[in-house]
C-alpha cells in the first residue's frame, strides 16, 4: 500500500483546525498532478483552493461537500491504477473511522519562532524542507504572516518558506521607529541574517512589495528574485482614504466597509476576519505604528522605482484587475505583470493559483 498517498485538509495559517471542502474539482478516476487544483475549501478565515502536491489517479473522494474535517484528516485518496478497489477501501474505511473517532494529530503546519532583528523581536512561520533557495514572504499595512496561509503550503514543497511579520504588525515588536520604508526594508534583510539566508526569494505584497523592492535595491546580492503582489511605490495612485479609515476604525461597523475595498467579492469578509484585526489594532503600540506608517504611506512621496532598477533579478508582478487600493493604472511601464481579472487586492489570497504559478516562474532564476 506504499504507492496510495492520502490528500489530506491542510493547514493554512496558524490558527487553522478544521475545513469544509465546498467544492470537488476532481472525481474518481481523474489524473492530477503537482499544482492542479482539488477542491474548493472553506476555513472560519476565508475560502480557498487546495492545490496539489500528490500525482497519480483520483480514487476515492473520502468526505462530502461541507462536512467539517480537522487538519491533517484524510478527504481523497490517489493510487496507480493496479492498486486494487479492495486496497483502497480499506484505507477509506480507516479514514472514516478516524474522522468518527476524532482527535487527529497534524504537525505538518507552519512552525512558530521569533527572532531578533535590531533589537526588536520579529515573529515568523516557517513551513517546508529541501535544497531549493527559501523564500520569504513580506505582507502589506495591517496584514500578518497569515496572510500567505492559501500560498505557502504547496511552494514549501522543495524548499523552506518563512513567513514573517513587520514592526507593527501580529506578534512582533510594535515599534516602528520613524515610520519609513526603508526601516522595514532594513528589518527583512536582518532577518536573512538573523536566519543565516545568504539569499532568499521575496514574495511581497502592497506595502511589503515597496519593502522588498527598497531591500533588494539595497543588497540585490542577497535577493534570488522578486514577486510583488499590487506593489506600493510603483506607481502614484494608491487609495488614502482606505489606509487612513483602517487606522482609525475602532469598532466592526467602522472597520467591515474599509476590508471589504480589499476583495473584488466583499463577501470574502467574514466576521471573524473582521474581530482578528480589531483584536490586533487594540494590542498596545499597533495604533501608533499604524499611524506612523499611514503618514508615510499616504504622503505622496513613496515610489521605489529607482531601486528597482538596480536590481537585475528576476521581477514578476501580479495584479488584481478590480484592485480598489492600489491600482492597476500603476503597473504602465513594468514588463513582466501578471493581470488577473475580477480579483482585488488580496490576490494571493482570492487567486492563490494564479499567485503561486507567477511566483514558481519567479523562482526559476
């Protein structure tokens, strides 16, 4: 039975239990390989598409449509085709029985560490094993580590993925200095010393697509290659009234309508996204560091074109067509930008498949 490899619920972000899968994409007898997608799924966070890591024949789908599975619990099972029925129905039946009897034990999520960056304490996931050169993720204003929870999992396949927070933001120190760019940028390369990383992919987003193009304009020796998620700094539109109303929103009411610019289907925002950032704006130092980082932000002056050009690595860019905050209109100029329509901001996560392919042919510098 070495040869039956069991699709298991992942784990995307830290918090994650359990999912539903909403949606099969495959179907008994069907062949998948790495990257095809499996199913739609939906966590308590947001609903996304599970991407393969397992090649072979489909040869049972082992839960239905919305039926709650913990992490790590099997949902289909793929084998050659010599592998008999009565094989496969034994590993189904084992399956259930451990879907009925509860308490699956899953390790295989991201890992949780901190380390020291300039004296400030820098929170990360790390997730994956093998030769190839890390990558490291670098998330926009208000987000977090978890924001890379649908794209992580299937690029850590070959090599170790570290997802990491910003001063000011999840579980790392709140201080943020003067509020600059360049400060940030200066964190994210000594967390590549701090972790040994003579060079890593950046994989950045928004705000953090400004950091890791200023990062890479800085020690382009040190970055393998770079994929900028709706980059800031690239362009001059970016939308003031957004970052400035999520600084100030205190309460659900004020916060929902601000998120919700952040997706083409503002549907997409449910409210235990909303009560997760709420919680993080009123932890001590995030209002500050907020608001410093808006100032910068929203002052007209941040463009990061000029250390692009002096990076000569590999560059893709992927935008979302129905980007509200930072706009399409910015990428005139750029060569290698990768539209994806009736997405929004949060294209890693409303199109993680589109996101990860761009970021897979980042990674073959």
């Amino acid at each position: 039975m070495s040869d039956i490899q069991r699709v298991t619920m992942p784990k995307w972000g830290l918090s994650m239990e359990s999912g539903k899968v909403t949606e099969w994409l495959v179907k008994p007898g069907d062949t998948i390989a790495e990257g095809d997608p499996i199913c739609e799924i939906d966590t308590d966070k947001i609903a996304g598409e599970l991407e393969s890591t397992w090649e072979g024949t489909v040869r049972a789908l082992v839960v239905e449509v919305n039926e709650d599975v913990p992490v790590g619990g099997t949902i289909a099972v793929v084998a050659p085709t010599e592998v008999s029925d009565d094989e496969i129905n034994a590993v189904v039946a084992e399956a259930r029985e451990q879907l009925a009897a509860g308490g699956i034990e899953d390790d295989s999520g991201p890992k949780l560490a901190t380390v020291t960056v300039h004296d400030r304490q820098i929170s990360y996931a790390s997730l994956g094993e093998g030769d190839g050169t890390p990558i490291v993720f670098v998330h926009g204003y208000g987000g977090d580590k978890n924001s890379w929870l649908f794209v992580q999992e299937p690029l850590s396949a070959d090599r170790v993925t570290y997802a990491l927070d910003l001063p000011g933001h999840g579980a790392s120190s709140k201080d943020v200095g003067d509020g600059s760019l360049e400060g940030l940028a200066k964190s994210v390369l000594g967390f590549l010393d701090e972790l040994g990383l003579d060079k890593a992919h950046l994989v950045a987003h928004s705000m953090g697509g400004a950091v890791a193009v200023i990062a890479a304009g800085h020690a382009p020796d040190r970055v393998a290659s770079l994929t900028l998620i709706s980059p800031a700094g690239l362009g001059p539109e970016i939308n003031t009234s957004y970052i400035e109303g999520f600084a100030s929103a205190e309460t659900r009411r004020e916060l929902k309508p601000h998120l919700q610019q952040l997706f083409a289907d503002a549907g997409l925002v449910n409210r235990q996204l909303i009560d997760d950032l709420l919680k993080y704006k009123r932890l001590d130092g995030v209002d500050e560091a907020l608001s410093k980082l808006s100032t910068t932000l929203t002052s007209g002056n941040v463009s990061v074109a000029d250390e692009l050009t002096r990076f000569s690595g590999q560059v893709v860019v992927v935008w979302g067509a129905a980007d509200k905050i930072v706009p399409i209109s910015n990428a005139a100029g750029l060569s290698d930008v990768r539209q994806i329509e009736e997405v929004g901001h949060m294209a890693h996560m409303e199109s993680p498949t589109s996101v990860v392919s761009a970021i897979r042919d980042a990674l073959t510098v």
